[in-house]
C-alpha cells in the first residue's frame, strides 16, 4: 500500500507503556517472528496464552512445550511476564476468548497479537495513542493494524472509522470487552427484529450466515462474536490508513487461514516520524465496505475450494 504524503506519520517513543498479549499455539516459526517483533517494542508486561497439546495430533505435545519454552526464555528486557499456559486442550473458540478475558481482568487497555500477525513497529505506538486518546470515548470498541489495501487520497487523516475491522494485529479496552458475550445469548431477539439491516449495506446474508453457524455451534471460533458484539452495540473499529500487519499463519497448519494467503501482496509497513492527525469527525466510508464485502468474498470462495 502506497503511503499519502498529505497525511503526517507517527512520532516513535523509545519505550512501549502498553501491555501486550501474545496468544501462541504450535507453531514456532510464526511465533518467533511475531515474538522479535515484541521484544523490538519491549512492552513493559506480556501477557502469553497457549492452549494445551491435542490429543489426536502426536506432534503437539513437543511443539506446543517447544513455543512456551523459547518465550519464557526469550524475554531480556525489563517486563513483568504472565502465563496462562492451558494443561488441555479448549479449541479456538474457548482458549482465546479466555485468554482475552483474563488480559482484561489485568488490563483496562491493551494490545493483541496471535503467533500468526506480524506487526511492523509503528503497529505498537499507533495503537498505544489511540488507545490513550479514545480511552473513554464509548463510540470505539476497537483499533485495529490491518487495513488490506484500500486508501482514499482524499482523507487528510492518518485513519478511519469503520464497522468491519479485522483482528489480525488490534487494540481494545476493557469497557469493550466486557460487551463480549461467547454464547452470543440476545442472538435470536437481534434476528428477529433484523437488527443487522442497520449494518450490512452489501452482502448481509453472507454476513448472517457467519454469525448463525458460531450461534449454532457449527464453527469453533471466538471472533465472529467479537465483531458481533461491535456490531450489536454500534461500536466503531478504527483502521489505518497504512497497514501495520501482516498475516504470515497460511498454510496447512493454520486453524482458520490454511491455503493461500489473498492478502501476500500487502505488506506491513512503517509509519515515518511526525504526529498523528486525527479525524474531526465519525465517517463510514461505503466504498471502503464495497472493497471489504469483495475481498471477504473471495477469500470465502477461496477457502471453500481448498476444502473441497
């Protein structure tokens, strides 16, 4: 993605103030680039999440000690270190919402980044004075790094405001969090007074459907009920204008992400020196939706031939 030069970047600070999460699996490939990218920024406390070896995948037991062991041994800057270190196995679904949970409990603001997001160090700081400035603001829910290619030459600003945000790489506040419910429980009550025409300009079935198989227990996973919450309680996702992350985890061994990555072609990159310029206003910018709903589709298409 190609920087504007109208819009000024963000001023580095030597030190990160923020907490960071790090939910971690098996993988020590992505996990060790991630985790190099977080030493960089040297949060002063990281929190680490790993959920327990399956007992169907023979390997696990020793990649999974492998990935918890190369962190603990890793971290060489002045942090305080917290564990949630799973005996069993929970799945997707149980293991990070919990671990999102419990850094909440601790943390009134924080960031969150899986084995699989690779963050460029601008990600960090961006989100810190985001996360500052928007504090109390109960319009925002969510900042998030990844923005997947759309830009608009015509905003002045360093970001926006969107209802769809992904959480390859995001940022939140405990107020927010607190609106997360698993079980999605109100889900019924929301569809049978079409709550989501509010919200879906394009490709709303798709869209329901995404949020009826998790409802139904088809789909083991925690982040449709993230986005469900947001969208339930109006909460806006901030967006860069300049992606900060990139996703490395496709491939065979990913959980949800396997296959080809339809993203490889952004990268993650640095924001240069200079302050932020924040929008004066809330916008919803459609064509950015258009380009969202487009590429949400084509990664489902995408995702449905791999399985077959």
């Amino acid at each position: 993605m190609t920087g504007n030069n109208k819009v000024a970047k963000l001023k580095s600070r030597p030190v990160l103030d923020t907490a960071v999460l790090l939910i971690v699996f098996n993988r020590i490939d992505t996990t060790k680039l991630v985790f190099e990218a977080i030493r960089l920024a040297k949060p002063p406390r990281l929190y680490v999440a790993s959920d327990g070896a399956r007992e169907f995948n023979s390997t696990d037991d020793v990649s999974v000690r492998e990935v918890r062991n190369y962190i603990i041994s890793s971290v060489d800057w002045d942090c305080e270190v917290f564990t949630l270190f799973g005996e069993q196995n929970s799945g997707c679904k149980v293991a990070v919402s919990e671990a999102i949970n419990w850094f909440f409990q601790n943390e009134v603001k924080g960031i969150i980044l899986e084995d699989d997001c690779l963050p460029s160090q601008s990600f960090f700081w961006f989100c810190e004075e985001l996360l500052e400035k928007y504090l109390d603001d109960t319009r925002v829910g969510q900042i998030s790094g990844f923005n997947y290619g759309y830009e608009n030459s015509d905003l002045n600003y360093d970001y926006f405001f969107s209802k769809y945000g992904f959480i390859w790489g995001w940022a939140s506040w405990r107020r927010a969090w607190k609106k997360y419910d698993i079980k999605m429980n109100n889900y019924e009550e929301c569809k049978k007074i079409d709550l989501f025409e509010n919200y879906f300009f394009h490709d709303k079935k798709a869209q329901v459907n995404k949020f009826e198989s998790v409802y139904s227990n088809k789909l083991d996973t925690w982040d449709y009920q993230w986005s469900y919450a947001r969208f339930i309680n109006n909460l806006y996702t901030i967006v860069p204008q300049t992606n900060l992350i990139k996703n490395i985890g496709f491939g065979d061994n990913a959980t949800h992400t396997f296959g080809v990555n339809p993203y490889e072609h952004i990268k993650n990159e640095e924001l240069k020196d200079g302050d932020l310029i924040h929008p004066n206003y809330f916008i919803q910018l459609r064509d950015f939706y258009k380009i969202f709903d487009k590429r949400d589709s084509i990664f489902r298409r995408i995702k449905r031939r791999l399985k077959r």
